[in-house]
C-alpha cells in the first residue's frame, strides 16, 4: 500500500514526500475503515520504510528524504 501511494503521487507531480506523511493517511484510511486497534503504525519503523522501498523500487529512489543514521 505504500509503494503504491508513493507511486501515485509521484505520478501526479510529488518529487518528495515524507513516510510519516503517508503513515497518517494510513491511520486515517484504517480508522475510517476498522474498528478497534487491530492495526497500528508505530513511527519507529517510518525511516526503515523509507530506505527499503527506495532500495527495492527503483522508481521510489529519493522520493523520500533521510538522514544519516547514527547506527550503521
């Protein structure tokens, strides 16, 4: 679903975006959609995200904007 999202918005004109952006549309989405707290986005893994669909997606890569990680 992220990927995808990416992808569209990349396709109407977004050179950049943040992961956290997309994280709050997801929770909006889920919220709209469920009941309960089945399903959570913790903002821990946002970075993680970001840096693995840019290595996966080539057509992702520097869509989102990181930082130099403090562990490598």
């Amino acid at each position: 679903m992220i990927v995808t999202i990416s992808k569209r918005m990349q396709q109407s004109g977004v050179n950049k975006f943040g992961m956290k952006g997309i994280f709050e549309y997801l929770r909006w989405q889920y919220a709209m959609q469920t009941q309960g707290d089945r399903y959570k986005l913790n903002n821990v893994f946002t970075a993680m995200y970001a840096r693995m669909i840019m290595e996966r997606e080539h057509g992702l890569r520097g869509f989102f904007e990181t930082r130099n990680r403090l562990t490598e």
